[in-house]
C-alpha cells in the first residue's frame, strides 16, 4: 500500500468516526434542556430583547419622524402603529410560543453532553456572571446598532423614495 492510500484510508476513518461518534452520542434530555433555559433565565431574556428592541426602535422612529419634519399628530401617530406592532409581535411570538420550538431546537443540535457542560457553565460564577451581564451587553449591542442604523436611515429613506418614484413613472409610463 502507497503512502497516499494510508493517508487516505486513515482520513476517511478520522471523518467516518468524526461523525459516529456525534451520531452515537445522547441526545439532550427534556429536563436537561428546561434546566439551562431556567438556568438563563430564558424567557426574561426574551423579554429582556422586546423591551430593549422596542426602544431602540422607538427612538428611531421618532429621530426619522423629527427629522423628516413630521408634525407632532403625525409622530404620535406613528409612534403608536410602532407600539401596536411590538405589542402583536409579544402577543403573538412570545416566551410561551418560542419555548417548545428552541426546545426542540436545541434537542436536535445538542447532545446531553454538551448541555451538561453548559449547565455546569451557567451554574459557575463565571456562568452566572455572563448571565447576569447579558442585559447589560444587549443593551450596549442595540446602541451601536441604533447609532449604524440613525447613520444610514436618510440613505434608506433616499433609496425607498427614488424607488417610489422609479415605480411611479414606470405606472404613467404605461
């Protein structure tokens, strides 16, 4: 046997073990699975990114209404459409909803192994820390995504016009 075929040989084993050894591995039990979410207090996490999505959203919204000149019936107006909107999305996609499809989520992406260390993670200090700051992180993420996003919303603005107004001459055109 040539060199080339024992180091194909030995590759093909390496993946073929690879990947019976996840195959072969527990899957990620229910209690294990609602543990962690309990752990992480998951479902005020949920409510955690609502809340703060709602008012990164609001605030610009309103820097867009202010800034398009609108008047303050129109802002009102518009502000709550937007507080409508979230209050479907929280009816409608909320912790209750969310629940059972990342359960399964997670049960088909992680094995029992795998949840057991992250249980033993989120039960550490360490663990518990990051849990404890994740707010706090969220919060700084939605900031700067709100501040790329204030940056950019007059060139939205200015592509959604142009297209409105492409769209329209294509209509009187025919």
């Amino acid at each position: 046997m040539n060199t080339t075929s024992i180091r194909g040989t030995a590759l093909a084993l390496a993946i073929t073990l690879a990947f019976t050894g996840h195959a072969n591995a527990a899957p990620a039990s229910r209690a294990s699975l609602e543990a962690l979410f309990q752990l992480t207090h998951a479902n005020a996490m949920i409510d955690n990114v609502y809340d703060n999505m709602q008012k990164s959203v609001s605030q610009v919204f309103a820097q867009d209404a202010r800034q398009r000149g609108a008047s303050p019936a129109r802002q009102r107006i518009e502000a709550k459409a937007m507080d409508d909107m979230m209050a479907l999305v929280r009816a409608e996609y909320n912790w209750t909803v969310m629940e059972p499809e990342m359960l399964d989520a997670y049960e088909k992406t992680f094995t029992e192994e795998e949840f057991t260390a992250m249980i033993n993670f989120c039960s550490s200090p360490a663990g518990q820390a990051a849990i404890a700051k994740m707010p706090q992180l969220t919060q700084a993420l939605l900031a700067s995504s709100q501040a790329h996003m204030q940056a950019i919303l007059p060139r939205i603005r200015a592509i959604a016009e142009k297209a409105r107004a492409d769209a329209d001459a294509a209509d009187t055109a025919h």
